[in-house]
C-alpha cells in the first residue's frame, strides 16, 4: 500500500516513541481483526468448528493465534475436551489453559500416544510454517497416527501457498473422505484462496 506524505513523515516518529513490544501487540490486533472479516474464517467458526463441537470426543486444535483463542470453549461446548498445540513458546498463551503442547506437529507422534484423539483440526499450518512437501508429509503422518481408528481430520489450506495435500499417496491409502457437515468432504472459498478438506482415518 503507498503511503501519503504526512504517513510516510509519522511512521518514522512512531517507530522512535512508541516501543517495539506496543508496535507488534498493535500490529498482532490488526491481523486478527482482519482474519476475523476473511470469508474462509467465517465459515470455519459459524459452520465448521460448531460441526466438530457437535461431535465431541477428545479434540487437538493446531496453530494458536490471538483470534483462534475462543475456539477450544467453543470446541469443547457439547462435552468435548479441546487441546491446542503449537510451536511457539510465545503462542501458548492463545492456547487451552492445562491442555497445551509447544511442540513440532512434524513429531507430534513422538509426544503424543498413538490413537489418542477423536479429531485433529489442522488450519493455516501448511504453508504457515510447515511448508515443504516433505515436512507436509511428516505432519500427516503424524497426525494420522496420534487420531483413533475412524478418527477424524480437518486440513485448512492456502490454494495459492499449497500444493493439494490430498494428492499425497499416504493421505489417499491412510484416509477416507469425511462430511462432518451437510456440504461435503471439501469446501472451496475461492474468494478467500482457500480450501477446507474433511478427512477421517481409515478404521
Ligand atoms: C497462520 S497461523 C494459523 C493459526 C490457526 N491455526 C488458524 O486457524 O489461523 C500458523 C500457526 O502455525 C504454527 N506453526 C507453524 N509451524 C508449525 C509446526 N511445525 N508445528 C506446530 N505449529 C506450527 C505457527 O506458530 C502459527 O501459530
């Protein structure tokens, strides 16, 4: 975006008075109101996250940023227990209270037990920060091991970030298609560039 004269002559003075921390905290609330409005991040809390809430069970939430802070009470509204993980030490505190790993989801099998959650729900991680096709790989087969026979898994994706995680032959021979909700076992937002696939491990 091209700035004015009077933004290009403030932002050097407001990088000098006010103090970095305040700078990205400011920046940080920018962002999340900003995903809140995306058309995909509608959809995902009006229709999607109520569907898995629906389903209850033991439920891991990947990715925790300040807007993603209100999704294990929503999550957990129908009896079910959310847990949240994330890489980032700094992003623990968007996680749940008592039910939060910093962790790799690459390995996430090497911390958690085989078989131990009902639903794994992966958003905005691929291309986010596990962003080759091989570390892709590794986070669905991790994630594929640490769901129950019959569990199921949520990939939120970035169209133009990701290449289509579905072409992978593990998630064709480990997965089958899933429709936690009425509209199928894919959901395109093409005006948001995104892409919601519904998937449940092969019993
Ligand atoms: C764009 S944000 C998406 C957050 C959230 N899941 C959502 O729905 O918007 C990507 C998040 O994934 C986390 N992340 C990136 N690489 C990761 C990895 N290898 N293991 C676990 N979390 C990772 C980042 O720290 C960040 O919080």
């Amino acid at each position: 975006m091209r700035m004015n004269i009077l933004q290009s002559a403030i932002v050097p003075i407001t990088r000098k008075v006010v103090p970095r921390p305040v700078r990205l905290w400011a920046k940080d609330v920018r962002n999340a109101r900003r995903v809140r409005r995306n058309p995909g991040r509608i959809l995902l809390v009006n229709e999607i996250l109520p569907a898995y809430a629906a389903l209850g069970g033991r439920i891991l939430w990947v990715g925790c940023r300040r807007y993603t802070k209100e999704y294990g009470s929503l999550l957990a509204r129908n009896g079910g227990e959310c847990w949240t993980t994330d890489i980032e030490i700094s992003h623990a505190k968007w996680g749940e209270a008592g039910r939060h790993f910093t962790w790799d989801l690459t390995s996430i099998d090497r911390l958690i037990a085989a078989g131990s959650f009902d639903s794994v729900l992966c958003n905005g991680v691929f291309g986010f920060g596990v962003d080759t096709r091989p570390s892709q790989l590794a986070a669905l087969k991790a994630m594929g091991s640490i769901l129950k026979p019959g569990g199921r898994l949520l990939l939120g994706w970035n169209t133009d970030r990701v290449e289509d995680p579905l072409t992978f032959d593990f998630v064709q021979s480990a997965f089958v298609a899933d429709a936690p909700t009425a509209r199928g076992s894919r959901m395109a937002v093409p005006e948001a560039a995104y892409v919601y696939d519904f998937l449940r491990r092969k019993e």
